[in-house]
C-alpha cells in the first residue's frame, strides 16, 4: 500500500469513487444556502439578498436543508428575494426550487415533466424534482465549467482518479470532461457512470467508461418491470450497473429486479444509505458492491438524529458490517453534496461523529488503515483490492508529510506533501 522514507509515506493516488465533477464546479459559482454556511432562516435571507445575480440576472443557490427555514416553496423563496428569478438546489441534489419570478422565466406552468410539482389547483409550487436536464433546457446558457478549479483542489488533497456518477451526461458534458483531461487542467483519471448505453462515444486516454447509472429516485420509484427492463438493457450492452438507492423501499425493488434480471460483475449499489442487517449477506451472495459517503455522517448526522426514527439509525450508511460479510466497500464523497476532502470522509468512517460529538452507528466503525485501503482501490474495482507503489509502475503517486502511522492516527488533508498524478 505504501512506501516508507524518513520524511513520510509514499502512496498510489487516491480515487474518489462517487462524486459529480460539473456540479462541484456549478456550485463554485453559487450562493451557500445550507449548513455549515448557512443554518437559520435569517442566515438564508441575508445570503440571498447579499446575492450578486449572474450575467443573465439569475441567482443559484445550494446545499439548502430544511432545518434552516422548513419546506421551501416559491412563495417561501419570494419572502428571501423576488426581484431577480432564484433557483435554490436542496443538499440532496434531489430538487430544485424556484421563486415566482424563476417560475415564471423557465415556463413551469406549461411545462410536462413529471418532477413539477403542482398544488391542487394545477399551479406550479415551484418545486421541481429530478429535472436537472429538463430545467437546464429552459435557463440562459451557462459559462463553460471551470474544471480545472475542481481538478487542483483535487489533486491538493491527494485524489488523482475520480468517478463521476452524474447520470445520462450529454455530448456537451462529455465533451467538456474530456477535453478537460486531454488538456491537463483536469490532471485525474476519469471513470464515468453516465455514458450513454447506445452509440456511446470515443473517449479518449484517461477517461473510461464505469456501470451505467440508474437513479432509483425516492420521490418516484418506476415499477418493478421498467427497473428490470433498465438493469437488462445495461447488461445486453455490455455494462455493469450503477444503482442510486437512499431508502429501504428502493433496495428492496433493486433486489427484486436482480432476482428477475441476474447480476453482472460490476454492479454496484450507489450511496445505500439505509441498508438492514440482514440485507448485507444478500447482496455479497449476489456479488453486489456498495459504493457509499460516511461524510453525511459528520456533515449531517446530527439532521439524521433528530428527523430519522432511532430504529433506523444504525442502517444509516454501513461500512463494517457490509464489510464483514463480504461485500466490497468502495468510499466516497458525493461531492458536492457531501464533503470533498477524502480524508475527512476517511475520518467520518473510523469516527462516525456527528458536528455535535454524538456518535452515530459506532458498530459500523472502520479501521483506520481499512478506510484508507478502500480509497487506494481502483476506479473500476470500488471496495477491491488497493494499489500498491511498485517499481516500474507508472508514477501516480501521494508523498505524505509523516510515516504512515501517524497519517492513520491522525487522517487529514493536510498530510499530503506532493502529489504526481499518472
């Protein structure tokens, strides 16, 4: 896993294993919204009227919870800012609200996509669902994403392959990661979850193709058929699949649709943030890898300790027990929705703290050495085997400040000296 100096250890590079890299660019560019940055309804108004709209004359906000001002709607968001179209994005990437004005600018009364959600009389409330694709039709034209921003931060912290899980990424999306990478200012390898599985396109050195991302959404689950029917069609063209499930009700209807369709080495499950006891034997029988975020534990445990029933606290985002029987266990951040430092995920994994010091699932506690191993495991091999230093290998590589030892005892970013990526 590692080599040794005087000065400190030598690692392979780090690989984020789930996050989104357009979106951690977008949300450099928009107004904080939610904790930390923002926690009461007075913080929220005064960082959206303090707002400086964009060339278009549109604010964006993220990472809003509902602890700050409650369930935002557009007559909610008016009372914060009305004299310019806001569009303010929930902490789960889940859903968009949009003010009057907004509402207005982007046609949801007329609009047919399913995720508008509409009050009794038919009227938009301005609350919009899984629709990032169908409003980002219907905004101006955004500035070219700054990835190279995202890559250097990256690479700061000691991360040099990253999967992006954004789903049903387009030509343009596409296009702008490769290039990105092609050109050096995104310095990462890059595994991609939103291929497109028909006519997918050349993508170029250092950027691979991954499972094929399906979004089990929990504000509308499809049918048993059309989830079999998705699993199928990824694994006729050759892919594993990459499964988004955040409830109970979503890994049981992923599992039915297993038990229809068969696995494939590859297929993963996407955060698993409710996962019971006696569900971790079956999915390492079904050869079934997690891909999951500790950091909510330390970013928003102490949201799950008081909204989530005490029953379900322990299932909250597994590592050891999954672990344990067999399954492989791939860590990640969810950036930007959950933190991007791997090594504060690292640290939420072997802690599992909440901001307040309460510890939450102290069973599913990870080692130290453990946590880190899962970060050193390949793109396409999420909770497999880490890479090792090797001589003769291709150089991509992490210099720490401290012997291994002490970075395991004390798991942070700034551990990293230098950092040679590929």
């Amino acid at each position: 896993m590692s080599g040794w100096s005087s000065a400190g250890a030598a690692l392979q590079g780090l690989c984020d294993h789930h996050l989104h890299l357009h979106a951690m660019a977008a949300e450099e560019r928009s107004v904080r919204c939610g904790p930390p940055h923002v926690t009461t309804r007075d913080e929220l108004a005064a960082a959206l009227r303090g707002a400086v709209a964009d060339e278009h004359g549109w604010i964006r906000g993220t990472g809003y919870a509902e602890g700050v001002a409650g369930d935002l709607d557009a007559a909610g968001l008016d009372a914060f800012r009305a004299d310019r179209p806001v569009r303010v994005q929930h902490r789960s990437g889940a859903l968009w609200t949009l003010n009057s004005a907004a509402v207005r600018a982007a046609g949801l009364d007329s609009g047919g996509h399913p995720g508008i959600e509409r009050d009794a009389a038919g009227a938009p409330t301005g609350r919009l669902w899984r629709a990032d694709g169908w409003l980002r039709d219907r905004l101006p034209p955004a500035p070219p994403a700054d990835l190279a921003g995202i890559g250097g931060r990256l690479l700061r912290m000691g991360v040099t392959a990253v999967t992006d899980a954004t789903p049903d990424l387009d030509g343009t999306a596409l296009g702008s990661i490769g290039a990105a990478v092609r050109d050096g200012s995104l310095p990462q390898r890059v595994h991609l979850l939103g291929v497109p599985l028909e006519d997918p396109p050349r993508l170029g050195p250092r950027v691979t193709a991954g499972p094929y991302k399906i979004v089990l959404a929990d504000s509308g689950l499809p049918s048993l058929d059309d989830l079999a029917m998705r699993v199928r069609s990824a694994h006729a063209a050759g892919r594993a699949v990459a499964v988004h499930c955040v409830t109970r009700e979503a890994l049981l209807l992923l599992l039915a649709a297993f038990d229809e369709t068969g696995t494939r080495p590859g297929d993963r499950i996407e955060h698993a943030a409710l996962v019971p006891p006696e569900f971790a034997g079956v999915l390492a029988a079904r050869g079934l890898r997690v891909v999951t975020q500790p950091g909510f534990i330390a970013d928003r445990g102490d949201d799950y300790l008081r909204d989530v029933p005490a029953d379900d606290r322990p299932d909250l985002y597994r590592c050891a027990g999954l672990a344990a029987a067999g399954v492989p266990v791939g860590l990640s951040s969810d950036a930007p929705y959950g933190p991007a430092d791997p090594w504060a995920v690292m640290d939420a994994a072997v802690r599992r703290r909440t901001r307040s010091g309460a510890v939450l699932g102290p069973d599913e506690v990870l080692a130290p050495g453990d946590a880190l191993r899962s970060y050193l495991a390949p793109p396409g091999d999420p909770g497999g085997a880490p890479r090792r230093v090797r001589v003769g290998a291709p150089a991509d590589l992490v210099l720490l400040r401290t012997p291994l030892r002490e970075a395991l005892a004390e798991l942070a970013s700034g551990n990293v000296r230098e950092v040679w990526p590929g």
